[in-house]
C-alpha cells in the first residue's frame, strides 16, 4: 500500500481524519448548547475549527501521529534497508580504493 511507503503520506491522513473528528466533535458541541432546532451554518463550523485550534488538541494530536509514524514497523524496516544499502555503498567503495591502491 502506498502509505506504508511513504511516512508523510501516511501523517497527512491520520491528521486529516483526527482534526475532521475533532473539529465534529466540537460542532457537535456547539450545537448542542444552541440546541437542536439551530441549523448548522458556516458561524458554527467556523467557531468549531477555532475552538479545534485554540484548545492545543491539534498540535498535541499531531505530535502523537509523528511519533507513532516515526517509530511505527513499516517504516523502522524501511530505514534499516535504507542504512544497509548506504553501508553496502561504502563497501563497495572502499573495495574499488583497496583494488586501485593494490594494483598500482
């Protein structure tokens, strides 16, 4: 899957899908104090992305899908074969200096 593959992909979804139940849970909420005869317009679902915003919920929430992507499997493996192909870079390297110096 093209998420495994790539770590930003896979933050951007899981913070859109966080910040959009968030931001609901709060219109929920602001609904429900103006009561359930209110119609939902875009004063509410303004108020709602701010309220998301202000409570610090966003950015704590965020944090906590960059750890979790940061240090989740797929992408731990990832970076393992990422080192070793950089390491088998480096050997190959310092065999091609080793055939050099000897063969001069």
């Amino acid at each position: 899957m093209i998420y495994q593959e790539t770590p930003g992909i896979l933050r951007v979804l899981m913070g859109f899908i966080c910040d959009l139940t968030t931001v609901l849970e709060c219109l929920f909420w602001l609904m429900h104090v103006h009561g359930e005869a209110s119609e939902v317009d875009a004063k509410f679902v303004n108020l709602a992305v701010d309220a998301q915003g202000s409570s610090g919920a966003r950015l704590r929430i965020h944090d906590t899908i960059r750890s979790f992507v940061t240090a989740s499997f797929p992408f731990r493996i990832h970076q393992k074969d990422e080192a070793l192909k950089i390491d088998n870079r480096a050997h190959s390297c310092s065999q091609v200096q080793t055939r050099r110096s000897g063969s001069a």
